[in-house]
C-alpha cells in the first residue's frame, strides 16, 4: 500500500533538511505587538527579580547590571535609578549600532527593569538568604529574563553594544572585550564584597552567561 506524504509532513521535512544544511527555514512566524509587549513585560520581571537577589545576597555580576550593583553598596540611591543612568550611555550607541527599533525595545526594558528594582523590595521587604541560594538563583532569572528580551529584539542594554563597537572600531573580538569587561567589574567588587563572595559572584555571572550560550543560538529559535 502506498502512503501518501501529507502538507505538514512536507513542511516538517523541508525545515528538518533546511536546518540540518545550515540554512534559514522556509518561514519563521513573527511575534505580535501583543506577544513582544507580554515578552517584554515577563523577561524585564524575571531579570529585575534576578537582581533583587543578587543585591540581597551583597552580590554583584557581570555587565552594567554588575556595575549598577557595585555603585549601589556605595552610592546612597535606589539601585534602579543607578541601573537606569549607568545605561544611558549605551542606549545611545544601541541607536547608532542596532537601529531606532532595537533601542526603543532596549530603553523601555531598562526603564521597566529600573521600575520594578524598586518595587521588589516594596513588596518582599528586605530578605534574608542564604548567598549561594541568591547569587545562583538570582543569576538564573536574570539570564531567563534576557533569553526572553532577546527573543522579542530587546535587551539590557550594556557592554555587548561598546564590545562590537570595539570590535569594529579596533578589531579586538567582542567576545574578549566582553569577558575583560565583567572580569573588571567582578575584580573591582573585592574592594567592598568579600572574597569569598566575589568567588561565588563570579560563578553566578559564568552560569547566566552558560543560560544564554546554551539557548540563544542562530537557527535554534524561529521567532522574529
């Protein structure tokens, strides 16, 4: 008996072998205004919660969200204020370098992440954890609460956009600009965190950034 191939058993098949040869899908559906909102609105609560942790643990990580840590133990501000100054600089190069539609993204995730920095500790007051339990959890719902913005064209902003910049501008590779960088700021924190903790902060920063290698990978995600 023969079996005829059904449409989506075509489809299916015609993805299958376009991934495996490297090249794009037929098609990839694309994120509704309603679905980068929700997107957005989850990946920003996810990661600000991260960091609640991380600063209710003494902690500190990589990137901006790092330094915004850092300054936080020393300058008496909120750290969203801190968080949303210390980004400013590099909204203005993610215009230049990723477009006005990219930057938009960016600017409304940094300022709801500045935003709702603010009301955690309004909501759960101040926590009492365990540092292990924060920094690896707070690190964990920080790289979710990327992975996410990164799916629906947003972000955090941060040293990635200066990295590239560097990269084009000096040809020094990105990805060893970056790794100086969030060593830099994890180094710096043993001037007010604990050795110890700076060990452990930097294992932390190593698992997000293992959450957003391992899942954040050209043809893995069809979405736009």
């Amino acid at each position: 008996m023969s079996t005829a191939v059904t449409p989506v058993a075509e489809t299916t098949t015609a993805a299958g072998a376009a991934t495996a040869a490297g090249a794009a899908p037929p098609s990839a559906v694309r994120h509704s205004v309603v679905e980068d909102v929700l997107g957005i609105l989850t990946g920003t609560f996810a990661a600000s919660l991260g960091l609640f942790l991380l600063k209710s643990s003494a902690a500190v990580t990589g990137g901006t969200a790092g330094l915004a840590l850092l300054l936080s133990y020393t300058v008496p501000l909120p750290f969203g204020v801190i968080f949303f100054g210390v980004n400013l600089p590099f909204f203005g190069l993610a215009i230049w370098k990723k477009g006005w539609n990219f930057a938009l993204r960016t600017g409304a995730a940094i300022a709801l992440v500045s935003v709702m920095a603010s009301l955690h500790p309004a909501a759960l007051g101040s926590l009492h954890i365990d540092p292990l339990y924060g920094v690896l959890g707070g690190n964990l719902l920080a790289g979710v609460g990327l992975l996410i913005l990164f799916r629906h064209k947003s972000s955090l902003g941060g040293f990635n956009i200066l990295a590239l910049l560097l990269q084009e501008k000096l040809k020094w590779r990105a990805g060893y600009v970056q790794m100086v960088l969030d060593v830099a700021i994890v180094l710096a924190a043993l001037a007010l965190v604990p050795p110890l903790m700076v060990l452990l902060s930097a294992a932390g920063a190593t698992l997000l950034n293992l959450i957003l290698a391992l899942n954040h990978r050209p043809g893995r995600y069809l979405g736009k």
